[in-house]
C-alpha cells in the first residue's frame, strides 16, 4: 500500500458483486473483514449504513483507495451529512475508514441482525433464519389451528 492510500472497509452495495461495487474499480481489494462486536447495520433500502454503539460484528471488505477515489466516493456517500466517515475498529486490533451513520439518522431502520448486507432479509440468496424462541414457539401453538 502506498502512503497515501487509505483502507476503507465496506459493508453493504460497495462490496463485490453488488450493485455500487464499480465506485472502487480503481481500489486494491484487501480481503474480508470484520468489526468488532460494537456496531449494528441497518438497511436503508437501496444502502446499508454502519452504526456505532450497536452489539454486531459486521462483515465486509477492505480495499486500498486513492485519495482522488476516496473523494469521489466521500461526495457520492454524502460525507459529511448523510455518512461520516471515521475510523472504526477491526476484529484483530487494525483500524479502517467506513461510512456511519449516526443512532438518531438510524432510528426506524431495519437492523440487519446477522451483521451481513448479503443475508439481509430480501437479498438475492439470502436463507430465511427460523427463530425458534420460546415465545415464537409459544405464538405458532397458540395460533395454529388445533389438530383435527
């Protein structure tokens, strides 16, 4: 990495294979990556966004982005008024640039409750978790019709 590249962890469209991924064609892929258990994802519908003070290792990748880059990407996430980018913590102690939301913008928003943009519910291949929960549990009997 040159000195006046940045790492920027993605997590949600900008990630391979996703919609927005062509804003880093000119970035150095890193390889996956993981937050440290202090963040939420919410899905804002079209985007995802990172929101800290959550309990969720969010997945994602990470690339080597030119300043140049990394400005166009700044205007095209709406830094500093939608996102703000800072840095974050990383499993395994690194630090890397990613686009947050604040709690206040995220209130409303769907969480993504595995920390994966690619599980979220409706996402193309995404397997639907079952919650076998008491209370769930306890919901299906009570609402199933009774065995004839």
């Amino acid at each position: 990495m040159t000195t006046h590249e940045m790492v920027l962890f993605v997590y949600d469209n900008l990630m391979k294979g996703e919609e927005q991924h062509e804003w880093l064609a000119t970035a150095r892929p890193l390889g996956e990556a993981t937050t440290t258990p202090e963040y939420a994802l919410v899905d804002l519908g079209t985007t995802g966004a990172l929101v800290q003070g959550g309990l969720v290792a969010v997945t994602g990748e990470l690339y080597a982005i030119a300043p140049a880059a990394l400005a166009a990407l700044d205007v095209h996430r709406g830094h500093p008024i939608l996102h703000q980018r800072a840095p974050i913590r990383l499993a395994g102690g690194r630090e890397a640039q990613a686009y947050l939301l604040s709690m206040e913008q995220a209130a409303g928003c769907r969480r993504v409750r595995e920390g994966d943009w690619r599980k979220r519910r409706g996402a193309p291949g995404a397997v639907r978790a079952r919650d076998n929960s008491p209370l769930v549990s306890w919901a299906k009997r009570r609402f199933d019709p009774p065995p004839r």
